[in-house]
C-alpha cells in the first residue's frame, strides 16, 4: 500500500500486466446516446478506450463513473462494469484517448 500511495505521489502508473486486446464496447454519451467503440488494451484491473468523435467531457459530463459493456466473444453475453476515469488527454486528430479504472464487475 505505501508503494501504490508513493506511486500516486510521483504521478507513475502502476506497473500491471497491460495486453493489446480490441473488444468491443458499448456505453452512453452524457446526453444519453449509445456509443460503440473498440478497447485498445486491458488489464486485471481497467481498460483504456479511444473516442474518435467524442471529447471525454461529453461522454463523462457530471457523472463519477460510466457504465459499459464489454463483448468477450459473440456467442457469450456481455460483462457489464462500471468505470472510473483514471486518465485521459485529447489527441491532435481530435477524440480522446482515456484509461479507466473497474469499479464494479
């Protein structure tokens, strides 16, 4: 725990297993539209999604967590999570870029 807590500190991710994985994933806008997007990596512990279109204050708005779906495969029903934004910047393309914490599986 001091470790993650001086981590925190210096501003350093924590060192997880990270894997190259696209999944798709469904969430809601702020203004409450279906959005389908694709991960761009996972780990045990969050998830990190590009918005091509959306800026991340209009998919977050006022709200602490988003709420997504997540398909493994396409015969097998969707996880349902809850994610926390951990991180996010705005690439030059426009978009954003956003790793997020699971809150609730």
């Amino acid at each position: 725990m001091f470790n993650r807590l001086i981590r925190r500190l210096l501003n350093r991710r924590q060192a997880s297993s990270r894997f190259p994985l696209c999944l798709r994933v469904k969430t809601t806008s702020a203004k409450g539209d279906d959005l389908e997007i694709t991960s761009e990596d996972v780990s045990e512990s969050g998830i990190r999604l590009r918005f091509e279109s959306y800026g991340i204050a209009d998919i977050l708005g006022h709200r602490d967590e988003l709420p997504m779906e997540i398909f493994l495969e396409a015969e097998v029903a969707p996880v349902n999570v809850q994610g926390k934004l951990i991180w996010a910047f705005a690439p030059a393309g426009g978009g954003a870029v956003s790793g997020w914490e699971f809150v609730e599986l």
